[in-house]
C-alpha cells in the first residue's frame, strides 16, 4: 500500500486492508514452467508435476498439524514422526496387508483405504492427547528441552510400535481401484496420487476456511499473535492448546496412510524419515503458517521430482538448497507470521 492509499484511508476513517502476496505463488508457478525446457518433453513434465504436487500435498497434511502446534503452542515437537508411523501401521491392521484387495468391488477396496485412515487418525489423536499431557506439557516455553524430550519420546513411541507390530518392514500394497494411470495425450497420471492430491485439496481448504472463518479459528490466530490478551478475555487457551495439538497429531495419522501407501511399504522408521523433510517445509514456508507451509510443501514435492528426473545425484540435497534459496531471499520464509 502506497502513502498516497493509507492517506485516504485514514481521512475516510476506513481501516487498510494488506494485498495478498502473491511472489511465493508466482514463485511456485516459475519453478513449474523453468523445468519444461530443462525436461524437452511436455507429456513427462506433465507426469512428474502431477507425482510432485501429489507428493507436496500428503508433505502438507502431515506438515499442516505441526507447524499450527508450533505456531499457536510454540512447540518444537520433533515427536511428530511417532504419529506418522503410527497411522501408518493402524492402517496395514485395518487393511489387513495384501490379502485384503483379493476381492470386493473397487468402491468397498476404496471404503476400506478411508476406513483405515479414519481409524489411523483417531488412534494418532489419542496418542497425541496422552504425548501432550505426558511429554510436552512439562517443558512448555523450554526449547531445548522440548527438542531433547520429544526426541526421547519419538524413540519410545518407535519401540512400542516394535513391540505390537514388529521390527521388519510391512507392505501397504494399493488397492486394484487405486493402481493404473489416467492417460492424457502421452502423459500416465496415476489414480492414487490424483486421490492424494484431491485429500491435501479437501484438508487445506478445510483449515483455511477454520482458521478464517469460525470462532475457534479466530482464537487460534489470535492466540498466535497474543497469548496474553486471549487468556485476558477470559478463553481458556490450554484447552484450546490441546486441541490443536490433538489435531496435529490425528492430521499426522492420516498422512502416515498416505504415505504408506505411496511408499507401499511401512517400517517403524517411517516418520523419522519424514520429520526432516517436514521441518525444510515449515521452515520454508515460514514458521506457524499455514499457506506457506501449503505453498512450501508443494515447492518441495515439485522440486524432489524434477530434480530426480534431471540429476538423480542431487536429488537428496535439493530441498536443502531450496530452503536455503528461500531463505536469502525471505529470512523470515514465504508467509511469515507477524512477530515470530
């Protein structure tokens, strides 16, 4: 807004509204449209943005829980890996492994995929609600000792999974219903990651239309911005604390499905390999927000895929050099949060 702008709305006694940003949109479009000439092949470029965006999208569910714990409770929870895997394996009990696509129709192989992830994300939520009260509420405010507790807990929780499932690893193969490509023109698009993609669609807008426009949306941003003038007006943000956290960890369980299904394969160290990926995209995307943890997620599924397909060597440091690219040009990541 120019001085001109706030003059005149000021003298109307209106009061300015901040424009949208719209660089780390555009940001993700010119990364999207530089790789086509770098591929030569529009139907392959077609392909692999469909699989990044896919990717990006199951990234932001699981990413989404955490980085509103961290935006509203000031968390570092690097636990969060524990419910990824634990969604996941609930998923390989309620599917049954591969035995379970033998037979039925498609649309009953589809019911029990969102079976399992129902269950997956009701189980995550009440070992969220029992890792909140036990783990983290002793070290609210404590950083450091957040991230060596969470640690800890993450490892235990890891272990209990051993315990009941076992050490070795377990297939999540994909239903008959789910496998196949949808072909346009000479680029195969496979069903499931359409499905993934249309999930992370429904969970974003779900979030964006939450925090905007109900109350309970309204206390959260507004706890982000000031903890103190909440609890002054007589809320009760421990409660609300809790929720979000029990949230996250239920977003989580339901990300550990999607993503055991697009590895095909669950291990008990399956959210440890995950949480490095989720803190580049919340640290990208700028901490505690989640359109930038949204356009962040994408930027990295876009990114992991086209430069799998270019320089496989490079590809396990790209999102590394992504976020470090960001960073020079927004400290602060694509949608910072005010006062964080």
């Amino acid at each position: 807004m120019n001085a001109a702008t706030a003059a005149a709305a000021a003298s109307s006694g209106a009061v300015p509204k901040s424009q949208f940003d719209w660089k780390p949109i555009a940001l993700l479009a010119a990364v999207a449209l530089l790789a086509l000439p770098a591929i030569g092949s529009p139907s392959t470029w077609l392909t692999l943005t469909a699989a990044g965006l896919a990717m990006g999208m199951i990234v932001f569910i699981i990413a989404s829980g955490l980085t509103l714990v961290f935006g509203l409770m000031d968390v570092l929870n690097f636990g969060h890996g524990v419910f990824i895997a634990l969604g996941a394996f609930v998923a390989t009990t309620v599917i049954g492994g591969a035995t379970a696509w033998s037979g039925g129709s498609g649309a009953a192989q589809i019911a029990i995929v969102f079976a399992a992830m129902l269950a997956a994300m009701a189980v995550a939520a009440a070992a969220g609600w029992a890792f909140e009260r036990v783990i983290v509420r002793p070290v609210y405010g404590l950083h450091l000792k957040q991230i060596l507790i969470t640690m800890g807990g993450m490892i235990v929780g890891e272990e209990i999974i051993k315990v009941v499932w076992g050490p070795a690893q377990i297939p999540l193969p994909l239903p008959e219903a789910l496998r196949g490509s949808y072909v346009i023109g000479d680029a195969a698009i496979e069903r499931y990651r359409v499905l993934a993609m249309v999930i992370g669609a429904v969970v974003f807008a779900a979030m964006g239309w939450t925090l905007a426009r109900t109350k309970i949306g309204l206390l959260i941003r507004a706890g982000v911005q000031d903890r103190e003038m909440v609890e002054s007006l007589g809320y009760r943000i421990r409660r609300l604390f809790v929720g979000v956290f029990v949230a996250g960890s239920a977003l989580a369980g339901l990300g550990g499905v999607l993503w055991g299904l697009y590895q095909q394969n669950v291990t008990p160290q399956i959210g440890a390999q995950v949480n490095v990926l989720l803190f580049i995209v919340i640290i990208i995307g700028g901490l505690g927000s989640t359109l930038g943890c949204f356009v962040g997620a994408l930027l990295v599924g876009l990114m992991a895929n086209y430069t799998g397909f270019l320089a496989p060597k490079v590809a396990l440091f790209s999102n590394i050099g992504l976020m470090v690219a960001v960073l020079l040009w927004r400290p602060q990541g694509l949608y910072p949060v005010t006062n964080r």
